[in-house]
C-alpha cells in the first residue's frame, strides 16, 4: 500500500547514508580470486512489496555474485522433482559450524546436516544433476530464477565460477567424501561443476528481491500469479532459511533481525517478510561467519523500524 510505499521510500537512502559512513566493513571473499577484488564500499538494497512495488537505494541494480543465496533456488527446484523423498539425503538442523564444514560429515556418514551448508548444496546439485548433462542442469537453474524474478538478463558468471572450479579443493573434498559415503549418484567433478556455476549466478539487488518473491507471497509469481511453490513448501523453506541460512551465525541473526534470510559470501543477502516483503541487500565486507557485515546491520535497522519481525 501506499502508506508504506511512503515510509520506505523516505528510509532505503537513510540506510544507505548511514552503511557509507562505516569505517569497520568486514573483509570481502578472498579465496575465490575474482570476489577479493570487489570494492568494499559497494551498497545496494532492494525490497519488493505485495503488490509487487520495488523500492530501492545504493547500488541496488548492479549486480554481484549471488553464491548461496543460489542455494535457496536449488532447493526449491530439488523439492519439486523429489519432495519429501529429499530428506533421507540432507537432513534439516542447524550445524553450528561454518558453511564449508567437513567435521560433521564425517560423524554423520555422508548425510549433511542441511541444504545451506556447502555439503547439502552439493547434495541438493547432485540431484538437479541427476540423468542430465552438466549444462542443462545448470540450464535448468538459470531458467528458474530467470522466471522467479521474471527478467532473463540474469545470467551465470562464468569467469567467477571457473575461478572456484580451479580453487575450490575443500568443496571437492566434501563431494568426494560423499561419494565415498554412496550421497552421490553423480561423478563429483560433474556435481561441482553444477554447484559453482550456480554459485556464480550474477544478480542485483532488485532482480534477487523479486526472485525471492515467491517465499512471500506464500509461493505465488509475482507477474503471471501462477502458483509455482506450494505454501506450505514455502513456509518450510523459510524454516530453513531461519535456522540455516547464516551458517553458525544463524541464531545472531534469528536474534538481531527476526526473519528468514540467506547469506552468500559475496555479502549478499535474501530476507523475507511473510505476507509482506522480499529483501535483498548487498555489502561485500563479511563478518566472522562469512555473511555480510554491513548487510545484516542494513536489515537489523530496518526490520526494527518497519517492525517486521517473524516472531
Ligand atoms: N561458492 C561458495 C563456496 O562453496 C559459496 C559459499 C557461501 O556463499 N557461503 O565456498
């Protein structure tokens, strides 16, 4: 509506005024060589309304490497092919440990604890995979956001997915470990191939809040109004989102902001209000976990002003 059109409108350049004046921004990505020579002082916030409004500020139409927010997407197309059937494979709690984790895989023969740490994604890719080739898998994702979000510009960073192909050894570690475990049907090298390009999904922040529309809109398109989640997945997904989607900061997050959201090491961020917003928010800096540290001050302020709050 429009009242509330009005008050975000007068707060999005506040925001962004107050996240430029901070000297303490966190430190960008640097294992994945192309995201360490991103400008930390990049700021951009998006929300998108209901009625499908989108109010922005900052640099909210450039666009950054989305990595696991790109884990959100996967699991929603994984849900569609398998449902429930998905969940002898990747299991739903929180880790506690950081996104890249291999110690509880490990313990647990090969089942990740979730589909937001890297072992779950790897999982969850392995099961976009399935008789496909690489290339439509990755197909298959790009399509799907594309559509979400209901703009085909979005496109993969092939220079930024290449780079993690060549870097990445501690995700090939994980999908070796599950192979070994019998988690994967796939040969790893063709499952990470899957799993770094749709890291490497290039977004801003507007085309991410309006690809994140469905988790608010209890699963609706926000163009066509087709239903393309059921609700009740949505909800469950949001669950994931609450509990999993900041890795071993999830509960500081659950505690400082109070809705759903999920995290990229690009500093990347999707948050949901149920019912009434999808927010995406960019600042490349990261905190100790990895998720963006401007980012989630950025929303932390916001939800309190708005008083959104899932709880
Ligand atoms: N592509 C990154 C990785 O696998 C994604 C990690 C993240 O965004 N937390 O390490």
């Amino acid at each position: 509506d429009g009242g509330l059109n009005a008050r975000l409108a007068g707060m999005l350049p506040d925001i962004v005024q107050q996240m430029a004046s901070r000297v303490e921004r966190g430190e960008v990505a640097r294992y994945i060589p192309p995201l360490a020579r991103i400008d930390p002082r990049k700021f951009g916030i998006a929300v998108v309304l209901r009625d499908n409004s989108v109010l922005v500020a900052g640099d909210a139409d450039e666009e950054f490497s989305i990595q696991s927010i790109s884990k959100v997407f996967s699991l929603t197309l994984a849900l569609g092919k398998k449902g429930d059937g998905l969940w002898s494979r990747v299991g739903r709690e929180p880790s506690g440990d950081a996104f890249n984790s291999i110690v509880l895989l490990e313990h647990e023969k090969g089942v990740p604890r979730n589909p937001f740490i890297n072992a779950g994604a790897i999982v969850i890719a392995d099961v976009l995979l399935a008789t496909h080739q690489p290339k439509e898998a990755i197909g298959e994702i790009l399509r799907f956001v594309q559509s979400l979000a209901d703009d085909d510009r979005i496109s993969v960073d092939r220079h930024v997915a290449q780079a993690e192909m060549a870097t990445g050894f501690a995700n090939a570690a994980l999908a070796n470990l599950l192979k070994a475990n019998g988690n994967l049907d796939n040969l790893p090298t063709h499952v990470l191939g899957v799993y770094h390009h749709q890291c490497a999904l290039s977004m801003s922040c507007r085309q991410l809040a309006r690809a994140g529309f469905f988790l608010t809109s209890g699963g609706r398109h926000p163009v066509t109004c087709r239903q393309v989640v059921a609700p009740e997945r949505t909800r469950r997904i949001s669950a994931l989102m609450m509990t999993c989607g900041h890795y071993d900061g999830s509960g500081d997050f659950a505690f400082r902001v109070g809705v759903p959201a999920k995290s990229g090491v690009g500093g990347g961020i999707l948050a949901i209000v149920p019912g009434i917003a999808s927010i995406a928010v960019w600042s490349p800096g990261l905190n100790q976990q990895g998720n963006s540290l401007l980012g989630t001050e950025a929303l932390e302020i916001l939800c309190r002003q708005m008083n959104w709050s899932v709880f």
